[in-house]
C-alpha cells in the first residue's frame, strides 16, 4: 500500500519557511515534517528559497543598522564584505641603523643513528 499523499497546510508552510530561514538542511526539515526530502521540495520550493532569502535580508539589515550606528566591528566587516577593503601587511626587517639584515640560515642534517654531520 502507498504512504498518503502530503497535503501543505499554512502551518507547515510556515514551519518549513522558519527552519529553511534558520540554517536546517533539506533532509532535516523533511525528517521533521515525516517526509521524503523530494516531497519537500515538490510542495515547499518557494518557503525554502524565501525562508532562506527572509534570513539573509534580516541578518543584512541588522548589520546594516549596527554599522551605520557606529559598531567599529560592524563597520570593518561591511567595507571587507561590500566594498573590498582588505588588510595588508608588510614587513621589513632592519638593524639598528636602518640597514637591512644580513639573514644567515643554517641547515643542519642529522643521522637517524644519532650522528650529527655537518
């Protein structure tokens, strides 16, 4: 005998457009409603891709509104993420006088046996 065909109700709509907006993946979701991932996105497309999109823009618009209300850490985050700003950082070594430094690597090789050989 075949398992019942699903029928969407408002609630599970709005259940399946939450769980997309927080993160779940499809495969939980469907575990939750007592469904096969594929009924899920047969009946549920549009709450998957909104409850997602629904997320995003929140999430968006509360950076957004701390960034533009003065978080420094907001701040740099959004000029990272929106306008390309990157960190860069150069090093140069000197000595003393501000003359550059004479590096010397040494490479030394050592027996398996214990002895060193130059």
């Amino acid at each position: 005998m075949a398992p019942p065909c699903h029928k969407p109700t408002a609630e599970t709509r709005r259940q399946v457009e939450t769980f997309s907006g927080v993160g779940l993946p499809h495969e939980q979701i469907a575990m939750l409603l007592d469904i096969d991932d594929k009924t899920l996105r047969k009946h549920y497309r549009r709450e998957l891709d909104v409850g997602s999109a629904k997320a995003t823009a929140t999430v968006a618009q509360t950076l957004f509104k701390q960034a533009t209300g003065g978080n420094t850490a907001a701040m740099i985050f959004w000029m990272k993420a929106r306008a390309g700003w990157r960190e860069k950082q150069e090093v140069a070594l000197t000595d003393a006088n501000g003359g550059p430094v004479r590096m010397i690597i040494e490479e030394r090789i050592v027996d398996p046996r214990g002895d060193d050989r130059d």
